[in-house]
C-alpha cells in the first residue's frame, strides 16, 4: 500500500474513538434493556462491531498492527441459549432462497411433469392436469406440488434453479404444539433464545476462504 492510501495517524486515532463511544452506548443499551429482544441492544451492537472493524482496518493499515477483537460472523450472532437443558420437543426452521436462472429449463421440466400427470389422469377417466405453458408461477407451483424440497435443493441445476444462501435452525420446545395451531403463522414464533444449532450455507463463506487458510473449514457452513 502506497504512503498516500494509508490513513493518518488522527485518522487511526478518530476511529479509537469511535470505538470507545461504541463501547459506551452498548453498556448503556445493555444496562437499560427492556427485554431480551430489545433492538436497542442489537443495533448498539452493530455499531460496536463496525467501529470496531473499522479501527482493525486502519491501525493495520497505518502501523501494520492488529487488534486481539474478532468481529462475530454469522455462527456467532445468536443471542446465548435461553433453552431447557433436556428439551421434550423441538422445531427444525428452514429457508432456502432460490433464483430462477434458466425459465425456460423450469418451465420444460414443469412442463414434463404436468404432461405425465395428465397422462395418469386421462387414463383413471379424471380432468386434465392444467398446461403450464409460460407461466414461471405455475411451474414452480407444478415443480415443490412434485418434489420435496431436499429433493429440489439436491436437482436444483437440473430444475433451472440457482441456490442462494440457506439456513436451518434447530431449536428446543416445551411441548409439541395441538395439530394446526400455528399452521397460519408458521415463521412467527421463531425465539433465537432457543436455538440449539444452525447449520449456514453462504457464498459468503466461500470468498472468505479464497481469502483465509484453504484448509479451514468456512464457519457456519455446512
């Protein structure tokens, strides 16, 4: 890095500062939290960490010096485990986020998939399968109607997809909920609290190996 990309030495000395005022408002959020999902907390945290990571940037940048502080990644950003220690139930939360890369491969396969459909119904004397046609919300109706998601995320290439980031959360209950009870808000009740484990899969995390030892394996993932 050339003298004139370095930060100066008040640059280095501002960010100390902020860190040390980052520090202060996140006691201060701490000391006057109102619960534990309080998000004056969580973006007194924030701030800490990017000051934080800021400082890191400029004193390596200046003096070529490190600070002993490890910004949290993904895997660390839960709250600490607020569970019972011998859960009786549990819930599995997963999301997996898709792009629709190739319409025309999906919609081909959807297309697929509705023609046999109709075939087997044509044959048991029952009304068509509707045609997909050009409609990317049909086939992908036709396409998890088919599939079960496992099955889709390991196909998801041969069904036009591209995979972006995905998660799964394990997290402990105090009894198995009455059938149908939460079946109109499935999402909403999710308690970080209580999560035992979470497996991350990221391409976040592959550019961070590019960048760090090949032989560690990136955090969070799976």
């Amino acid at each position: 890095m050339s003298d004139a990309a370095q930060p100066t030495a008040a640059e280095v000395r501002a960010a100390a500062e902020a860190v040390k005022a980052a520090l202060d408002r996140h006691l201060e959020a701490v000391e006057n939290r109102t619960g534990d999902d309080d998000p004056a907390v969580y973006a007194a945290f924030n701030d800490l960490a990017a000051a934080a990571e800021a400082y890191d940037e400029r004193l390596y940048d200046r003096y070529d010096e490190v600070t002993p502080f490890e910004i949290p990644g993904v895997e660390d950003s839960l709250p600490p485990y607020e569970g019972p220690e011998d859960p009786s139930a549990l819930t599995v939360l997963i999301r997996r986020d898709y792009a629709v890369a190739e319409p025309h491969r999906l919609l081909a396969q959807a297309q697929r998939i509705a023609d046999l459909d109709r075939g087997d119904r044509e044959e048991d004397g029952a009304d068509a399968a509707a045609v997909v046609g050009s409609s990317v919300h049909a086939a992908l109706g036709v396409l998890f109607g088919e599939f079960e998601p496992d099955e889709i995320a390991s196909r998801h290439k041969e069904f036009g997809l591209e995979e972006g980031d995905s998660t799964l959360w394990v997290a402990a209950a105090d009894e198995l909920p009455e059938p149908g009870e939460w079946l109109s808000t499935p999402f909403d009740q999710a308690d970080p609290g209580r999560v035992i484990c979470r497996f991350d899969v990221s391409a976040v995390f592959d550019e961070d190996e590019l960048h760090g030892d090949p032989d560690e394996a990136p955090p969070g993932s799976s």
